[in-house]
C-alpha cells in the first residue's frame, strides 16, 4: 500500500508542481544511480520456475481504420463492425527466467469476434526487465542498466529520508530509448515503481510497473502494470489499456462451469463502466455467458479473414500458427536476386518437458528465376535437455549445373538426420538423397545425355563449442554412394567451419565466420553441392543469415570451384551513425557494417563491403563487390520488416 500511495499520489504531485524536476534543473546523485545499476548484483533474486496467478485485462478502442488494417497480424478481426472491445483473462505465469515465461490462460472473456486477442506483443510490455540491457524481448535499452548509462541523462531528487526521485531521458531521439522517472529506495537501489515511456514498432507506449516490497522474492516480477498504447499506421489509429497483476490471490476452482460467473469471483480490480456495458451488450445483460452470438459473417468475411489474416492456437500441449496466405509485407528485394515471397507454419506438440513433436513448413517463390521452393521438416525431439531429434525433411533446391556439364537441373531432395548433444560437442549423422531433373531434357534426350541424375550420401556433422564465450568448431563429411536408391554417380565432400557470435554491450553483436570445403574422389560426374555456401533466394528479413552470406555473388560462382575459403564479419549496433541523423535516427532500430571475403579456384579473390540498417517498417542492405582491388558491382536487398514480431 505504501509504494501505491507514491506513485498513485505522492510522484504525481510533486511532478505536477515542480516540472523541471523530471529533466533538468536537479544534480545526479552518481552513489544512488550506482546502487540501481548494482541491485541486481547485489540482491538474491531466483526467478527460475516461480509460479504466479495472473489476471490482464484490456479495452481497446479502434478510433481510427481503413481497409489497410486487415493487412496487420492480429487486426483483421476488429478491422470492421464495432469499434470498442474488452477482454479478460486469469490463469497462471511462470518463469524460466524474467525474460523467459510461460501464461497459462484458465479462463478467457472478450468482446473480440471469434476470441481472438489484439496486439498479443503487448504482453511482453507488461514483464520488461529493467535491470537487463534490454527491457523488451531483445528490443529497448534500459536506463536502469550500467550498461547503457552512456545513452541516457539523469536526474535525482529526494522526497523523503527513504526514498528518491529518478529521471531519465534519452541523449539521442531513437526508438530503442526511453524516458520516465522511477520510485528509487535510497538505502538499497532498488526500484519500487516506475514510468517507462517510448515508441516502438509502430506503437506508443505508456507502461506503469509496480514491484513488490523488499520481503517479496523475487523482487524483479511486477505486482502490477498498466500498459497505454497508441497505434498509428497508414491513417489507423488504435488506442489499448492494459492492466495486469502479477500475484493474485484467489486460485482456480477445480470445475470452471459459466466462464463470466466464475471471472465475477476471481476478478481482483473492478471492470468500469464502459467495460461491463461492452460485456452487456456482448453477452447479453447477465452474469453468465448465454449462447454464443450468432456469427454475422459472410461468405467473402470468411474468406478474408483466413487469407489475409494470421492464425494460432496454443494450448499447454499444443500450438499452431500459420501466416496469412496473401500478405504484401512478405515480399523481399535484391536488386541481383529480384523479388520473392514466402510464408511459414508451425506446429508443436509436446508429450512432456522433454519430448515434442514440431512441424515447420516454409514455400515460396521468386519471380526472376520462376522457381517454387518448398522445405517441410518435420522433428521429433526425444531429449530436449540435451538437442537430441530425429528430423525429416523433404524439399527442392536451387537449379544447378554440373561441374562438366552446362545444363541446368531441378533439384528435389530428402534428408534424414539425428542431432544429439553430448558435452560441448553436438553429433548429427544424415541420410541425404538428390534427384535432379534436366531443365531442358529433350534437347540432351537427343545428344544421348543422361537427364536424371541421383545421389545417396550419408554424412557425418560434428560441431565442438568449447564454452559460451568460444567459437563454434564444426567439420562435415559427406560421400555418395553408386548404386544405392538409383545413385548414379560418386563423390567425397569435406567442409569446415568456424562461427562465432560475441554480445556486447548496449545490444552490440559483433558476428565472425570462416570455412574451407572441397571435393574429393571425383571419379564420375558430379554436382558442386556445398552445405555452408549456397545461394538463398528466400531471404527471412533482418534476423536471417545477411551476416553469413554474399549479397553480389554470381549464382553459378557457387557451384564452380571443387574447393572454396570464405570469411565473413558484421558489426551490429541499435545506435551507431545514421541514428543521430534528425527525422531518420529515431526510426532506426539497428545498423551494421558488413565484410566478407571468398577464395574460390577460379577466380581471383572476391570481397564485399557493406552496410545496413533495419527500421520498423523495412531493412535494407547498401553491398559493394571487388577482384583483388578492382570495382565490379553494387546492389542492395530489401526486406519488410513490418509486424515481424507480431
């Protein structure tokens, strides 16, 4: 009661009345703003497997839309009719760790058509880890870091023998800051309260978050949070309040009959007016939920609404989500790999901690080659603790040439393989089988050529981390044998490869990979088939492998050399150099700067320089391409990057 009566009465009113407290006008007590940073250290905190009742509850009020807002994730469905909504839910959370949670919902209301929820995203406001770097699922530096000290101005100033003041606000106009002011114990460091302020993707946000006193353990959990967003988009404007607690009292009953009778009784905050007159007008004026109402959709709303919307369902054993089947935003550009469009599923079912069953579906197409690709793994993980699977997955490849011939073949192929980590080293012994089909067959028909080729190669994976903070240490054998399943030809491939990744401070990731492979045995006729250097004509965005690939590189450079060496390098960053540009920084959610080079028989060394950035609404790359030291091409790739995350 005490924290609730600060920021409910005491913080407002001092604000209130003295305006230049929040951003200027105060000095900083450097010894305060040391024990925030240092609380966390300090302060025994175990978040592993802690269980918590939760109850949320939302209104959302659709003020402004257009026919634009059945393109967003989760949107489609409020994307016409009424313009209020409400829901609610309660159930349980609990934590692997702050940033790692599980919710599961007992008990669902709302207003929403076919009970879906708006802006799921939202939740992960509601748990931000202020003592992390990031406070939001790897997005938003927090000022209570040390780590980010640099980025923020700060302000101090005491009310009380107890407890202080804590302003902050950003030195540079970014989407990955924020400003507020938190509830400080002066003794201890530790946050009792605090106002987080900002924008990102495509949303502004107001959060309120309220810990639990010092008894509470851990104290890094919210008690309570209330969420203001905003959300604007080619004229749509959405605004939603959030509110959840944490650590409600009241438990489940064993048998939920009448959902909204039993809500009644475990709801802890009261619902306002305009929320129970929503529900009124819903579910009829009663305190039961009477017969579903009918369904007023057409044909053509039925439709849309699985075209253009995405789908899910989860529940504690199961989950399945499909994007929309027709959606603009998944639409990617590179100015040498032209235009392509996918979209992915997924499912999973667990039996247990240890054991689930997942399918992960992807299709496309690109327009310059005219090529459909499809890959459907399909994993079985018997040993979760320890990444041991079975997995399965039948696929097509890019068309390829022959090393001796100059025809082009489809590639349709199926691979069977075994993942199993012991120690620090991971073993994955495959199964793979090719079948490629002559492009032009008729014409090679008539010079007596071979039109379908097959291989059947078992390979051998072998992947050595020797700490968190080492590289990845991986070497792969492959070998097709003749005569096996068709196999009609027979070679040795051999590659290795060194990957690291290194986290730095304030959301900086420094990337670094090389690798060397080469062909043996190469007694018959062949494909130049490598694993870890291949074209990829379906890029997945910002997070794909833009670090790990050559953006300018001729196709048929792949497939040429029996032997290649590649390095590779990017330097990430969420404020590096145009994120103090005015009116483009503060959109910019990171940078890169890009390097890489390639060693093939052929030709003479090959390198490429680069450099990218990733906003809210898209990401592009900026490549040049150089032999020894001579110019030979720029390009760039673009992705949508809108509601990525949603």
């Amino acid at each position: 009661m005490k924290s609730r009566w600060a920021i409910n009465i005491l913080v407002p009113g001092i604000l209130a009345c003295m305006p230049g407290i929040v951003f200027g006008g105060v000095k900083t007590d450097s010894l305060l703003l040391h024990r925030v940073f240092n609380y966390a250290k300090n302060n025994t905190m175990q978040v592993t497997d802690t269980v918590r009742n939760i109850y949320l509850k939302y209104y959302v009020d659709v003020q402004r839309r257009n026919a634009s807002l059945m393109l967003v994730p989760t949107l489609y469905n409020i994307s016409r009719g009424k313009r209020e909504f409400v829901g609610e839910c309660y159930g349980t959370i609990r934590f692997t760790d702050i940033k790692s949670y599980d919710i599961q919902k007992n008990i669902q209301l709302t207003t929403i058509p076919h009970g879906n929820q708006v802006m799921p995203t939202v939740v992960s406001y509601m748990i931000p880890d202020i003592y992390g770097t990031d406070l939001i699922d790897g997005n938003i530096l927090s000022p209570f870091s040390k780590d980010n000290k640099r980025y923020y101005s700060y302000r101090t100033t005491n009310i009380s023998d107890r407890y202080s003041i804590l302003s902050y606000h950003p030195r540079a106009h970014n989407t990955q800051l924020v400003k507020g002011f938190a509830l400080v114990n002066i003794t201890t460091g530790r946050i009792v309260n605090t106002k987080i302020v900002g924008e990102f993707d495509m949303m502004e946000f107001s959060i309120d978050v309220e810990f639990g006193d010092a008894n509470t353990n851990p104290t890094v959990i919210p008690v309570r949070t209330t969420a203001r967003t905003l959300f604007k988009f080619t004229g749509n404007k959405i605004k939603c309040n959030y509110t959840a607690l944490f650590n409600c009292m009241k438990t489940l009953p064993d048998s939920i009959g009448d959902q909204r009778r039993v809500m009644n009784n475990l709801r802890p905050i009261q619902l306002t007016a305009t929320e129970r007159a929503l529900y009124d007008q819903y579910f009829g004026n009663t305190d039961s939920i009477p017969n579903a109402p009918k369904s007023s959709e057409n044909t053509w709303q039925i439709i849309g609404n699985h075209i253009l919307n995405s789908h899910g369902s989860s529940t504690d054993k199961a989950s399945v989500r499909l994007s929309p089947l027709l959606n603009p935003l998944y639409f990617s550009y590179s100015g040498r790999r032209g235009v392509s469009y996918h979209l992915k599923m997924g499912s999973t079912l667990w039996f247990d901690d240890n054991k689930h069953i997942s399918f992960s579906p992807r299709f496309g197409y690109n327009f310059k080659i005219k090529q459909f690709f499809f890959q459907t793994p399909l994993r079985y993980t018997f040993n979760n603790r320890h990444d041991g699977w079975i997995e399965t997955n039948v696929a097509n490849g890019n068309r390829i040439t022959a090393h001796d011939l100059p025809d082009y073949y489809n590639d349709f192929n199926t691979k069977l393989s075994v993942n199993y980590r012991i120690g620090t080293v991971v073993v994955t012994p495959s199964l793979m089988y090719h079948r490629r089909t002559s492009v032009n067959a008729e014409a090679l028909s008539i010079e007596d050529k071979n039109t379908i080729y097959s291989s059947f190669a078992p390979s051998l994976r072998i992947a050595y981390t020797p700490s968190l903070k080492m590289p990845t240490f991986s070497a792969l054998y492959e070998r097709c044998v003749k005569g096996i399943i068709n196999s009609n030809m027979e070679y040795e491939k051999m590659e290795f490869d060194i990957s690291y990744t290194r986290r730095l401070q304030s959301l900086k990731t420094l990337n670094l990979r090389s690798g060397y492979g080469f062909y043996s045995n190469r007694n018959t006729m062949y494909f130049i088939d490598y694993t870890n250097l291949h074209e990829n004509y379906l890029p997945d965005g910002w997070e794909d492998e833009w670090t790990g690939e050559f953006q300018l590189l001729k196709s048929e450079w792949y497939n040429s050399s029996r032997f290649y060496f590649r390095a590779n390098a990017s330097y990430e960053s969420p404020l590096l150099f145009l994120t103090f540009t005015p009116f483009i920084g503060k959109h910019l959610e990171a940078e890169r700067l890009y390097a890489s080079f390639l060693l093939l028989g052929n030709t003479r060394p090959y390198t490429e320089l680069g450099y990218g950035f990733k906003s809210q609404y898209f990401s592009i790359g900026l490549f040049g391409s150089f032999l020894n030291t001579s110019f030979q091409d720029i390009g760039c790739k673009f992705t949508i990057e809108l509601f990525r995350k949603w």
